[in-house]
C-alpha cells in the first residue's frame, strides 16, 4: 500500500561503510591502545596483557565448540599460565605447559576441538609475548606484526566493499572477496614498510616485503581458520564481547596465525634467541 510518504534512501557512507562501521572502528581503537600498551611496557606486563586478551579467546573457543565454557575454566587457566610464563621468559616452559594441557584433555575428552582450543589460544599468547621479549627489535617486531595484520582487515574491508567481486571461498566465509584478500594484502605490506621505516633501526628491504606478505597471507588463512570453526558449529559470532566485531576470536584470529608464523620466520632465520632481529632483520 502507498501511503504517500517517501521513501527514505540510505545513507551512501553507511551502504558503503556498513551500518556498524562506527561501533567497528571505535572497538578497533580501543584494541589497538591496550594493544600498543603491552608492547610499550614490555616484560612481564606484556604477558599479563597478552593473557588477558588469550584468556578470552579460549574462553570463546570453549563456547563456539563445546558450549560450555565453565567446564573449560582449567584449560583457560592453563592459556593464562603458558602466557604468564613466557612473560616471565620462561618460553619453552610456557610451550610445555600449554602441550601438557592439551595433551590431558585429548585423553580425556578423545575429542580434537578442546585441545586444539588450548593450543590455539596458547600461540596467540606465547608468540605475541616470545617475540616482543627478544633482546634485540622486540618491540619494532611486535609493532610491525600488529601493523601488517591490521592494515590487512582494514584494507580487506575496503576493497572487498569497494570493488566487489569473485568470492574468496564462499563456503567458509561468503562475505569474502578476491578483491579484499588481494587489497588486504598490498595494505599489509604498504603499511608495515611504512611503519618500519618510521621505526628507522630497521633497514626496510625487498626481502622484509616478502615476509610482510607471508604474514598478510597468514592472517587471512587464520581469518578463514575461524570461520570455519564458526561455520562447522553453525554459530555467527564467537560472542558479542567487541561491539561491531562479534568476539575477541573474532577480532583476532588472523593475529593467531600471523603471530605463531612470525615465531616460525624469526626462528628459522636467525634462532630461538633472536626472534625479532629474525623477523626483522634482512
């Protein structure tokens, strides 16, 4: 029926942007402040930060494939213990501590999504804290890693709204383009070449682009990671804990994979000792 009113077109920067894209970018904000203030204070505040945020992907992890995250409290305690450990240095320990969990829970439950929950959140932890207390880029490394990840998302939203197109792998994550995987990734490299020059104690190199590419790369596939998780247990968002974002798993599984495959290069390149300088350093 008419009733003669007309009708009201959407607003062009909010059919572009996405109705939630203020409350999007205020979370991301937010993240990126306590974010950068664990790797301003270093040492073991940085593993009390980066427990924190550990603690509540596992504690997300336990709802999304178990439904039941009380039952889960010991294995969150143990996340938040491997973490706090590897604040303290202790980073093989934390390995060992977050392996040991893993490995009771498979005995006990023989079921693969609850130990994969520790192990998952445990990378995030470890990895964040392992490469920022290295004795040498500790924090240009953390830095770097944070901005290639985030410039990732934010030029995959983009360009994935921007330009449209092919799907990226439709029955995982149906939302996700060709178009954005491939602007993510030149906003990753771009943006983490830009910090690293502004850091100005790290030569910027060919070689540095390609690992800022393979981190890009490994953020996106721990993006679809998630969503297959999500997808496999019929659930949209991990939780509603980040306004705009759905959970803190949600926010931050491509750092989960970034993060560990950062230790990987940094290790493989220059040894356990020098994770950063390996990372960085080329």
């Amino acid at each position: 029926m008419n009733t003669g009113a007309p009708a009201q077109a959407p607003a062009r920067g909010v059919s572009f942007l996405g109705r939630d894209f203020r409350a999007r970018l205020a979370s991301a904000v937010v993240l990126i402040a306590i974010g950068l203030f664990g790797v301003y204070v270093g040492g073991f505040w940085t593993g009390v930060v980066a427990a924190i945020f550990a603690a509540v992907v596992h504690f997300e992890w336990a709802g999304v494939t178990d439904g039941q995250q009380l039952s889960n409290a010991v294995y969150t305690g143990a996340v938040v213990g491997a973490t706090l450990a590897a604040g303290l240095g202790l980073i093989l320990p934390a390995v060992l501590i977050a392996i040991i969990a893993a490995l009771i829970s498979l005995f006990i439950r023989r079921d693969p999504w609850q130990p994969g929950g520790i192990l998952y959140a445990s990378a995030l932890g470890i990895s964040v804290v392992a490469l920022r207390l290295a004795p040498e880029n500790g924090a240009a490394a953390l830095i770097f890693l944070f901005a290639v990840v985030w410039a990732t998302d934010t030029g995959a939203y983009f360009a994935g709204r921007l330009i449209g197109g092919p799907k990226l792998w439709p029955a995982v994550s149906p939302g996700k383009t060709w178009a954005g995987a491939i602007g993510g990734a030149i906003a990753g490299v771009v943006v983490g070449l830009a910090v690293v020059a502004f850091l100005q104690d790290v030569p910027v190199t060919p070689v540095l682009a390609i690992v800022a590419l393979f981190l890009s790369i490994a953020g996106q596939l721990g993006d679809l990671f998630e969503s297959s998780v999500k997808r496999r247990f019929g659930t949209k968002d991990s939780s509603h804990i980040v306004p705009g974002h759905g959970g803190m798993m949600d926010r931050l599984d491509s750092l989960v994979f970034a993060s560990a495959f950062a230790v990987l290069i940094g290790w493989t390149h220059a040894g356990p000792q020098q994770l950063a300088r390996g990372l960085l350093q080329w």
